[in-house]
C-alpha cells in the first residue's frame, strides 16, 4: 500500500498504530489526533492508510475514497464484501511489514472510524488469527458480524475500545453496542464509551484513547 499517510516518533519506534479514516475522507482525516497522541506515545509509528477512490452506490454512484462499496442502507448496511476482504488484506500486509520491521504483533493496534471501523472490525476478528496489540473502533458498526463469533484465544485476547456518539446520525447508537455486544458474547474483553456527540470524535475521546493506548502499550 504505497498511498498512506507514515508518522515517525521521536525515538525509535517499538510499537504501531495502523487507523483507517471514513468513507469520503482521506488519510490526512486523523493526522492532527495521531500527532497530539504522539506527544504521550514518543515511541509509537503512527499509520494512515489511503482508501482507494471508487462510485459508492448509495452516494448516487459519486466517486469518493471506500474502503468499500455501500450498497443500500436499510433494513441493514449491504456491502461490496469482496472490496472489503480487499480492504483487510490490506490491512493483514500492513500488520506483516511491520511485524518484519521489527514490531511485535503484540504492540500493533488497528484502529478505525466508521467504515474504516468495520474493516479494522473484520480484520481483527474474522481475518487475522495470530496476536494483536488492540483494537479501537471509533462511531462504527460491523457488517460482517453474525450473532456470535467462533474466536480463538489470541483473538479473544485483544484489548478492544468501542467508541461512539450517543447522537450518531450516520451510523446509529444501535449499530455501535450491536458490534460491541456480539464481542462480549463472543469472550472479547471489550470497553464501552458513547459521549453526546454526532459523527465525528471530540477532544474527551481523544483523551481516553490516549489513556487506552498508555495502558496497553505500557
């Protein structure tokens, strides 16, 4: 993936945070959080991949950076599945080239905002089966979910950040604690938080992902 965003600490990097922006942003969407995490975190590569620009069906077929197609909005998000699974190869080669410069798994968090959310989402649970350092999902929602997750113990393992606006009016409440509670019921030690709050991230969430990213990357 050549088209990505790559921000060094200030001393050498023994951990990564890979975070994928929303449909209809770019990977610039994030630089000024991750920057101000960085100022915590001296030790932490921060990564923000570039979704490719392809015509989102349910935008009137308008070209516009997706990491997938959005077929229909209800009764529930239809998808493009195939550029999804494109979506999280991308991510597992990310994780890989890190993992081969030297970043223990174990210190790789794949974050994601809404639909880069669901990737991150997918990745993680359905996708990767070796270790991870955590996963934050920010206003999201996981398409690909069913009632319950078949996962293994690394997989439960993951320290995962559930995030999300009480007054979301892109990707409702409802979607959010759906993903959550299908992690709990899963055996995930998932976390909670919503804040009074649209789509978007405000500086209190900033806060306590900072905290979050403190804790597991201590």
């Amino acid at each position: 993936m050549t088209d990505l965003l790559l921000l060094e600490p200030s001393r050498p990097a023994d951990s990564c945070v890979i975070w994928l922006h929303g449909l209809g942003a770019d990977r610039y969407d994030f630089q000024e959080v991750a920057e101000a995490l960085q100022e915590s975190l001296p030790s932490t590569r921060f990564i923000l991949p570039q979704a490719p620009t392809r015509p989102v069906s349910v935008n009137g077929g308008w070209p516009m950076p997706s990491w997938y197609d959005i077929l229909a909005m209800t009764p529930a998000r239809a998808i493009d599945r195939d550029q999804l699974e494109e979506s999280a190869q991308q991510v597992i080669h990310l994780i890989e080239e890190q993992r081969a410069d030297g970043i223990d798994p174990t210190r790789i968090i794949l974050a994601g905002f809404s639909q880069g959310g669901a990737v991150v989402l997918h990745t993680a649970f359905l996708r990767w089966h070796g270790p991870l350092g955590g996963v934050m999902a920010l206003s999201t929602y996981a398409p690909t979910f069913g009632a319950r997750l078949e996962l293994n113990a690394r997989q439960k393992s993951i320290p995962t950040l559930c995030l999300h606006g009480r007054l979301d009016d892109v990707v409702s409440l409802d979607m959010g604690q759906t993903a959550f509670r299908t992690l709990i019921a899963s055996g995930v030690q998932a976390n909670w938080k919503d804040y009074p709050m649209r789509h978007e991230v405000l500086p209190e969430e900033v806060g306590d992902i900072a905290d979050w990213l403190q804790e597991v990357l201590e």
